[in-house]
C-alpha cells in the first residue's frame, strides 16, 4: 500500500535509517530513496526544492530544472524535520497528496509521478497544529502510518547490536582490522543513558577506534 508514513522521535534516534528500510523492503525499493531536510532549505526556495521550477520563474531561473518530487517519482521522498517546512509550502504538499499531481514553480502544467511519502520530525506535530505552525489537514495526510521512535536509553538491547555494526562500518571504512569491545567497555556502553541517542553511540565507536592502541577497546 502506498500509504504516507510519519516516523517521530529524538534527535539522534535514527529515523532515516527506518525510513530506508521501510522504503528498500517495500514495493518502491526498486526507485529512488531521495531525503530532504526541510529544516535546512531556505525558506525563499523550498517549493522549487520539492516541486521544480521552469526557466523564468524567478530571478537566478536560467532553465527549468526537476524537484525532489520528479526525482523521487517510482521510488521514496524522505521529508525529514516536515515540521519546519512553511505553511504556503505545506498547503501545495497537501495538495499533492489529495490529488497526486504538482504544479512546478511559475508553470501551470499539472505533473503527476508515484511516489512513497515518509515523513520524520523531533517535534510533536499535534503541539504544531495546536499552535497553529502545521496545518491540521496535512497532519492527517501524513501521520497515516505512525511510527515513534523511543530514545536509544529505552532500547538498551539495541546497544550491543549497533556498537557491533558501527565496528563492521569502520572495518569497511579502513579495509583493515579494528579492535573489538572488551566486556567491561560494552557494560559502560550499556549503563550510559544517551543523550545524543545513535548518532551519539556511532560517534564514540568510531572515536574508540581512532584512539585504541591495541586490539580491545578499554573503558578508559
């Protein structure tokens, strides 16, 4: 089904990586996965961004140029931090979704393309809509598939299995062996409450390995 998909939860906790994985175990896997930070796009260019522009559309405009909806078209758009995009921006979203057709900026040739809408934000959209950042609508229309992600300090069990996959990442990275955790290391990692959640655990493996002097990473 191609339903919109809203994934929530603390920085750091890794929602792109579950939005890709929803996206390469799903029907649009074959396509493009193509992730936005709508928090990062200057406001006065976010709808060419997403939706494209034609030559002409405004000054800088020197030929028409695709948005990340054409590129993403039979494949995923990863909207991350939606709940910074602005509400004229939001407005031509939820158009897009009722009707699954766009218009690219300063054209009026209607553009339709299939595509997998997953959308992520830290905050909380129904504290948005109440204070009236976020159109309640298009709340709707994206939190159909609803998924919270709980910090790393409430999924211990977790810890192991990513300290492990991020060594893997850094033995790839380096082509050569990396030290592995010594138990009492792993019994640190584990009584740490995480502020900084993945993102946070990801960064302290790969500065272990760096500073490591032999082939055990110590608590110290």
């Amino acid at each position: 089904y191609n339903y919109p998909v809203h994934i929530s939860g603390d920085t750091g906790t890794g929602k792109e990586r579950v939005a890709y994985a929803i996206h390469d175990i799903s029907s649009f896997g074959n396509g493009a996965f193509v992730p936005v930070n709508c928090g990062a796009i200057p406001e006065g260019i976010v709808e060419s961004e997403l939706f494209g522009h034609v030559k002409g559309a405004f000054s800088g405009a020197i030929k028409e140029r695709k948005g990340r909806f054409e590129l993403a078209d039979q494949g995923t758009l990863f909207l991350d931090e939606v709940a910074e995009l602005p509400l004229s921006t939001q407005v031509k979203l939820l158009r897009f979704l009722q009707e699954g057709t766009f218009e690219k900026v300063g054209g009026e040739q209607k553009i339709s393309v299939d595509v997998r809408i997953i959308s992520a934000t830290n905050k909380n959209l129904k504290d948005e809509v109440k204070k009236g950042h976020f159109r309640e609508d298009l709340f709707y229309r994206l939190n159909v598939i609803p998924i919270q992600l709980p910090p790393l300090r409430y999924r211990r069990s977790d810890i192991p299995l990513l300290a492990s996959h991020f060594l893997n990442e850094a033995e790839q990275e380096s082509r050569q062996p990396v030290p592995r955790l010594a138990e009492a290391t792993l019994d640190a990692l584990l009584d740490y409450h995480w502020p900084g959640n993945v993102r946070e655990l990801k960064n302290v493996i790969q500065f272990s390995v760096v500073r490591s002097k032999g082939r055990i990473i110590l608590p110290k």
